[in-house]
C-alpha cells in the first residue's frame, strides 16, 4: 500500500470516528433538553396550581373579612345541627299525618327542606319555626 493510501484510510477512519461521535454527543444532549423541558413543564404546572390555590384561599379570606361567612353558624352547624335535625325529622314527618292531606304536603315541603339544609343551623331553626307554625307542633 501506498503512503496516500494508508493516509486516506486513516482519515476516512478519523471522520468517520469524529462523525459518529458527534452523533452520540447530539444524542445525549438532546435527552438533556427533553428532561429540562419535562422539568419546567412539570414547575409552571405546580405554580399554575398553587396560585389558584392561593386565589382560592384569598377569595375566601375576603368573604370572611367582608362577613359574607357565619361563622357563628358554622360552629353552631357544627356542634348542634344533627341533633335539631334528628329532632325535626321526626316532628315534622310526613307519616305523622296521615288524616290531614293538607297537613301532609306542608308536611312533606319542610321535610324535603330539613333534609337539604341538615348541616345549617340557622336554616334548621327557621324551619322548626316554619313547621311550628304552619303544622301546629309544639
């Protein structure tokens, strides 16, 4: 073999060593972006989810400085409502009546009543109000 031969073959080998090491350099970098991309999508969603936790959390400090929320009620809701409901259901049951049609529908009304407010006492004490004076109960 010539001397130009040996040099071309050399150099053929040289590129192509350069050449597929520069495919594995690419490669590898290009796996380093995709994580880095995965991790800011992964941050700018966290922050996208606490600030709305935190536009949450204002609106309600908001309406309770403002005092749009009981909170009287809320702890009498708490402690006391189950109690004045498991009361009223059983004074103001439909079965309770069953001569009267009329009484039994004014009855039925607040029953339906009491059942979708049985965690608010305040609502729970006006219908024990409304049923004392609507179905004559004690």
């Amino acid at each position: 073999m010539s001397d130009t031969t040996i040099l071309q073959d050399s150099l053929n080998t040289i590129i192509t060593e350069q050449i597929s090491g520069a495919a594995n350099t690419v490669n590898i970098w290009m796996w380093i972006a995709f994580a880095e991309l995965i991790l800011i999508i992964f941050l700018l969603a966290t922050t996208m989810k606490k600030n709305k936790n935190t536009s949450d959390n204002k609106k309600l400090k908001k309406d309770a400085l403002s005092g749009e929320i009981d909170f009287g009620n809320i702890l009498k809701s708490s402690f006391h409502a189950q109690q004045l409901y498991d009361e009223l259901k059983i004074m103001c049951h439909p079965d309770r009546f069953p001569n009267d049609e009329e009484k039994n529908k004014v009855a039925n009304q607040i029953f339906q009543e009491i059942s979708k407010n049985r965690h608010n006492y305040n609502k729970l004490l006006e219908l024990k109000e409304q049923a004392k004076q609507q179905l004559n109960i004690i």
